[in-house]
C-alpha cells in the first residue's frame, strides 16, 4: 500500500464520540452497507452524511468510537464516504471493526497535532509512513505507523478479502496468515 | 519477573513466548458467543467469504437484546440466529424465554470457565473475567473470520494490575468501585489495556459483584478484564460444568506495565453522570437531582445479589408518584430465584413495571426516555440517546442507589 492518498479535511469531532451517537442502536438489525450508511449521526448531526459524500478525511479526538462494539459504526463512516479518520486515540473495537472494513485509521504521535487541522484543510497522506502533510498549512503531521498485519489488511482492502486472498497459499482454506 | 494472568492463558495457548505490547498475535478461542444481532450480522460476512463449515469451536447463540421482538426486522434477524443454529448444528442454541442476557446465561451455565478464552459479538464480554476467563467482544468480522478459520488477531495489550484490599462498606457495591476507578483512571489509561484483580479484597467479592466489575470496566475502553480466580470462583464453575479447565492465577511477582492498588473500605457511592459512564463523581455531589425514571437491571446490574438489595429498600414502600421504575432480572434463572424469594411481589406492589430478561431498557428498546426527561439506571452506559431522546439525560449507579432514588424520586 504505497499510493498516497490527497483529500480535505471534511469534519472535526471532539472527545469521546460513542457509537450510540455514530449509529444509533435502533438500527442494530440491519447490515445492509448503504443502509448503515444512510443511518449515520442520524440523531445529532444528519447533515454529517452531505459533507463526506464525496470522501475526506475526519479528524476526531481521543476515544473515538466509545461503547458497543457494533461493527455498523464502523461500516457507517465508511460506505458513507469517509477516506480516512485521524485520531488521537481509538476505542478498541471500533478500531478492530474499521481495520477489519478495510477503513482507514490513524493515529496522532502527538495528540496535541489534533490542533494542527481546520476544515477544508487539504491533505497529502501517506498511509504507510503514518506521514500526513497539510498543504495549506505547510505542516507535516506524524502518525504511528501500522503494524505490518494491519498493513496487509488494508491492503488487501479488509480482512474479507485478506482471508479470500490468503486461500491460495493455504490449499483453499480460510486463514488470517 | 512472573506472569500476569492474560500472559499464561496466552502462552497455554499459542505458546509461551515474550509477548510484547502492541504486537499482533493469532489467538484460537474456547467459545464463542453471538446474540441475535451479532449472528445476522456474522452470517453475512460468512456467506461474503465464502465459508460453508464452521471451524470446530464450542458456539452459544442467544436472542437478548430485542425480545419478544417489537419490529419485523427483529424478528427477522431472530429468525436468521435461529436458521443459523439449525444449518451448522449449534446445539447451544436458547430461545427467548429460556435463557436471559447472553453474558449472565453464559457464566450460569457454565460455559465460562477459569483460563480460557470466550470471544463475543458485544463488548460486555468483560463480564466472563469474573470467572478468571479471558472474555473479549468483537464486532461480526472477526466472529466471521474466526469461525472460518479458528484464528483471531490478538493485539496484546498493556496490563494494568490492581490489588483489592480490605473489604468493601455496607451500602457500597461492586458498581461503585468500576465507578470509581473508571473515574480516577478516564479511557487515556484504560484504552486497550488489559485489567487483572488480585489481592485479599477478591474473595470479599461474589461472583455476582465480580461480574459486574468486569462488565462496567468495559466502559473505560479496556481490552478485557481478569479476576484471580479463588475457591469461590472453582467451586461457582465446578457446579456447573463436568469440562476440565486450567485456571491462572498471577504470580507473587508478575510484571505490570502499570500497578494499583484500591481499598475496598475506602470507596464510597458513586454516580456517573451525563453523557458518558467516565464521568464519575461521589453521589453525594449530585443529591437531590430530581429523575423521571429508574432502571435496575442488565448485564452489569440485573442479578439476584442487585434484585436482593433494591427489594430490601422497596420492601412495604411505593415508588415516588413522579417517578416510573423498570426491573429487568438479567436471566430466567434469576427471574425465578426472585420469583421464589418474593422479590418480583415486591417490586409489583411497589409500583415498578417488572419486564421479561432483555437488554431492554439499557439499549433503548423500551421504556425509552422522552426529551427533557431524567433516568437513573444501574446499566452501563449513559451516551445521548441511549435510552431513547438524545435531549434526555442518564444517570448511572449502584442498584442501592437507583433504588432509593425510585422511592424519593431524586438522586
């Protein structure tokens, strides 16, 4: 996954936004991709889902994802269009679920970068390196590279398609390595 | 230096090697859990990959969190765990009415067992470290991907160890503890850690009050949550399954990344206050906010040990004329041991709506909160539309707490 990515800042959040807010719970019975999308910040903000139609990067605060592990959060974000998310930090499983949709995550190495975007900012990524430049600001913003599995992961553009993937080397079954 | 608790389940495992931190591990599990939703949403991510067999791992499928379904696309994903348990031979299927809230049935019946690893879709899996069982919620990607291929990436996490000592006050509780410690430590230190209790305040803690601990903790981001598994613990899990187990208990001298320590005598009632369960403060600092609703029940607050005490306080008294309360017992069994204690007359004759074990109320799938109005509730999460209008607040707290506040009809 070397391709950098260049898209603008199409949202800021702040702390400790939970999934219940992302997805409410109402709509825990459908998984239908478009439908999750279709659901998102319904009850706080339904005008979120205009802003990253067309894709960009949100930049979020520290324990992004809080509270249920529904996996439509995740999904939510990313067949709504979002590109990428930047944090200062995740909760664990909507940092797993959104690994494992093949959406992209990053995380600051220092959280107070969080000050560093305004909307509309536009970004020059490089997803690999944990590297994004603001080109409007001209600042150059490090993130925590990924592990090499998560790599391989979003590469393959989710774990559906890393399992699939993996099949050939493995004599046809389904394996993570 | 010695092991903590996750380090030994891990090395039984996959073998004992040094685990580092924020390294990814392949992890097999001993069970997993999914709930209605979970199981749906899991069959659709199988049938995406191409899975037609599940790897052999022990399943439990359990309808919780929308029962008796009240919409058709409950009750169609209900229809879906059903299909799904006949297809792949699930013999631990439970239909609604004869089993509860997932997590509450699963350590009941003895499917949670000391040193193993239970891997569910909801992040309330917490709740099985009660029993010294290394419990981790996922969403339906990972319960998929598993089931395929019996393998989970496991990032290990950081272990926080805390050593209980002393013995916790009359009128304090298991909850105000989580409380307390979701409080102090805020997600920037519980994020994708590990939590492990230890020490001689563990066996002045049921079973039922360790599961409420482990459960609540997941609200500060953790990965999971062990309790040292003591006599109490053998003898609850010994009852209830003929399967052998190992369980781990940390050594004298095993390393933590980080250590506490916590004086059970010290905490006192605690409330957590809008709008997130890390938000905590003393109850006394919010007394006399006044509440539209109560909520005892559950997956962190809806045992007999929580129904025993919130009876003990409803006992002869009604619930405030301003005020609803709704009593959710968090399984069958307990529905029926409160049945035979007398329990569920009490809350009746007390005013209270006692409902069927579900998520319920906790999720908002009834007894939802209208805009304006105020709830204090013994479950776990008090997020902005929780529990129905995202201009309603919520309140979380003890059953002891939640219970005097129905009679007074404020905190």
């Amino acid at each position: 996954m070397s391709q950098v990515i260049k898209k603008k800042v199409v949202a800021i959040l702040g702390d400790d936004v939970d999934t219940d807010v992302i997805f409410p719970a109402r709509y825990l019975g459908t998984f239908d991709e478009q439908e999750t999308a279709n659901h998102l910040f319904e009850d706080v903000d339904p005008s979120f889902r205009n802003k990253v139609k067309n894709g960009g990067v949100v930049i979020v605060g520290k324990n992004f994802g809080c509270g249920s592990a529904r996996e439509q959060a995740a999904m939510a974000l990313k067949y709504a269009g979002v590109t990428m998310v930047v944090a200062v930090s995740y909760n664990r499983s909507f940092y797993r679920n959104a690994i494992n949709n093949g959406l992209l995550l990053m995380e600051f190495e220092n959280p107070e970068d969080y000050q560093a975007f305004k909307e509309d900012n536009q970004l020059i990524v490089d997803y690999a390196s944990g590297i994004i430049k603001n080109e409007t600001t001209g600042r150059e913003i490090r993130c925590l590279a990924p592990n090499k599995f998560i790599l391989d992961i979003i590469s393959a553009g989710g774990i559906c398609q890393l399992i699939i993937k993996n099949q050939s080397k493995n004599g046809g079954k389904l394996c993570l390595l | 230096m010695g092991h903590s608790m996750i380090y030994k389940i891990l090395a039984k495992k996959i073998g004992d090697q040094d685990f580092k931190a924020g390294e990814i591990y392949m992890t097999p599990a001993d069970l997993v859990f999914t709930h209605e939703v979970g199981t749906a949403g899991t069959m659709r991510v199988l049938d995406k990959i191409g899975a037609t067999e599940l790897y052999p791992i022990e399943m439990v499928i359990i309808s919780d969190h929308f029962v008796p379904a009240s919409i058709l696309t409950h009750a169609i994903n209900q229809k879906k765990a059903r299909d799904f348990a006949k297809k792949y031979g699930i013999r631990n299927y439970f239909e609604i009415g004869r089993a509860g809230i997932g997590h509450q049935v699963l350590i009941e019946k003895g499917f949670i067992r000391p040193g193993e690893i239970a891997i569910a879709t909801d992040a309330h899996a917490t709740t099985y470290g009660a029993l010294g069982c290394l419990g981790i919620g996922v969403g339906v990607t990972d319960m998929a991907v598993l089931l395929a291929s019996g393998q989970y990436w496991l990032k290990y996490p950081k272990v926080l160890g805390i050593r209980l000592e002393g013995k916790l006050r009359p009128g304090v509780s298991a909850k105000d503890v989580a409380l307390k410690l979701l409080g102090d430590l805020g997600t920037d230190n519980l994020i994708y850690w590990m939590v492990e209790f230890y020490g001689s305040g563990v066996s002045t803690l049921s079973i039922d009050s360790r599961a409420c601990l482990c459960n609540m903790m997941s609200e500060g981001g953790v990965k999971s949550c062990l309790v040292a598994p003591d006599n109490l613990a053998m003898e609850y899990v010994s009852a209830r399954t003929d399967k052998k187990f190992t369980p781990f208990v940390p050594d004298e001298d095993a390393y933590y990344d980080k250590y506490l320590t916590l004086d059970l005598d010290k905490v006192e009632p605690m409330v957590a206050i809008p709008d997130t369960p890390t938000n905590c403060v003393p109850r006394k600092s919010v007394s006399g906010v006044e509440i539209d609703q109560a909520f005892i029940g559950s997956c962190t607050n809806g045992r007999i040990e929580d129904l025993r005490i919130a009876a003990a306080i409803l006992k002869g008294k009604k619930v405030h004329p301003n005020v609803r309360l709704i009593v959710s017992p968090a399984s069958h069994e307990i529905w029926q041991q409160a049945l035979n204690e007398g329990l569920l007359t009490i809350f009746n004759q007390s005013g209270a709506v006692v409902t069927n074990p579900t998520c319920g109320a906790c999720i908002g799938a009834h007894g939802l909160l209208a805009p304006g109005e105020v709830c204090i509730a013994t479950s776990n999460r008090n997020f902005k539309g929780r529990m129905g209008s995202i201009d309603a607040k919520i309140y979380l707290a003890s059953p002891e707490t939640v219970a005097y506040a129905a009679l007074t009809g404020r905190i």
